[in-house]
C-alpha cells in the first residue's frame, strides 16, 4: 500500500477509535435512577415559581405528577443567578434532594448582569448540589428579548451548553426556547401559561429519561 494511503488509514483508525472512546464515556456517565419518591429541588425564577398560571399548573407540579417524585417547587420570582445561589445552601441543607433541576439566568439575562458572574453563579450552583450528594440536570435559559420573543426565535444561551461539557452534567436543551417562543404557550413575552408550562414539564420528563434518572 503506498505510504500516503497507510497514514490516512491509520489517521482515520485513530479518530475512530477516539470517536469511539467518546461515546463509551458518554454511557459511562449517564445519570442514575432517582426513585419515586424521592425529593427533587427545582431551583430557579419566576418560570419555575409558575408566573402566569396556578401553583397546581407550575412546572414543577406537573413534573411531580409525572414522574412520582417529591418536587420543592424552590422558584422566587425575579430571583437572579446571585439571589439563587445565595439561597441554595439552606434549601440543599433542609430538603437534602436526590436531584437539583437548576433553571436560573433569565432575569441576569434581562437586566444585562455581567455574562461572567452569571456563568459563575451557575457554576458555583451546580457544584454546590453536587457536593451536597445530589445529582444535577441543568436546564438552558434563553437569552430573551422582546424582539426575539415575538418573533418566535429564541434560542439556548451557549453557556448553559459549555457548563453542562465543562461539568459532565445532563442538559435539558430547547425547553424554556421553544415554549417561550410560541405565543400560544405565554401568559406574556416572559412567562409560560398553563399549557406552556405542562409542555415543558414533559420535555424534562423526557430528558430526564433520555439521561437515565428515570426508568
């Protein structure tokens, strides 16, 4: 075999298998199984308090009712990354969750808080619960605009994206995006309704399977 055709192949073989090492590390950490039953914090703002609609129809009341666990609705609204992470360590200490579901950012967001500090109050947030025995699914916020917003094209803020590769954590992708972007599911430009908030405890249901912390 000529010399240039044998160092492609085993450049090609090389990146297979690094391919292939990827992948495996990926099964490797999937999520484990939280029973139901068990306590999970949902972490966050006004979208996860359930901002126009009943506390019965907030996320994480619905999410509760899927999946038979124990879910502490812990959403304050206008609560910042700052505000969440300040509050964390009580709530971690009195609930001792099996799974911390951390949706914050939105209000940095919207008040145009230094991208740094929100990056690192997220950080801090997930290590946090980490630390503290739980499992963490982190969940993309987009970065909203009224612009975006009616035009129906919001998208993930990228850091949640490069915190859930920096940290080894499971993401829930597209979620708060796709509700908040469809007038049908709003109570206004920021807030899910009824229906919104029910589809998008079902896409974390989902996710949530996907990953492994429910069979």
């Amino acid at each position: 075999m000529p010399e240039h055709l044998s160092r492609r192949s085993l450049m090609a073989f090389a990146v297979g298998a690094a391919v292939g090492l990827a992948a495996c590390g990926k099964k490797q950490s999937r999520a484990r199984d939280v029973p139901r039953g068990a306590t999970v914090l949902a972490l966050g703002d006004s979208i996860t308090f359930g901002t126009g609609a009943g506390p019965e129809t907030s996320y994480p009341a619905v999410l509760a009712r899927l999946s038979g666990w124990n879910v502490v609705n812990a959403g304050v609204p206008g609560d910042t990354s700052a505000q969440a992470l300040q509050r964390l360590p009580a709530l971690l200490q009195e609930h001792t969750p099996a799974l911390v579901l951390v949706s914050i950012g939105g209000n940095d967001f919207l008040r145009r808080l230094p991208e740094a500090d929100t990056r690192s109050n997220v950080r801090s947030i997930c290590r946090q619960a980490v630390a503290a025995n739980a499992q963490v699914l982190l969940i993309a916020v987009p970065r909203a605009t009224l612009l975006a917003a009616a035009a129906g094209s919001l998208t993930d803020h990228v850091l949640f994206a490069e915190l859930a590769d920096e940290l080894k954590l499971p993401l829930q992708r597209q979620g708060w995006a796709q509700v908040l972007s469809d007038a049908r599911l709003r109570s206004d430009t920021v807030h899910a309704n009824a229906h919104g908030y029910e589809r998008f405890a079902h896409s974390v249901f989902d996710t949530a399977k996907a990953v492994g912390l429910l069979r």
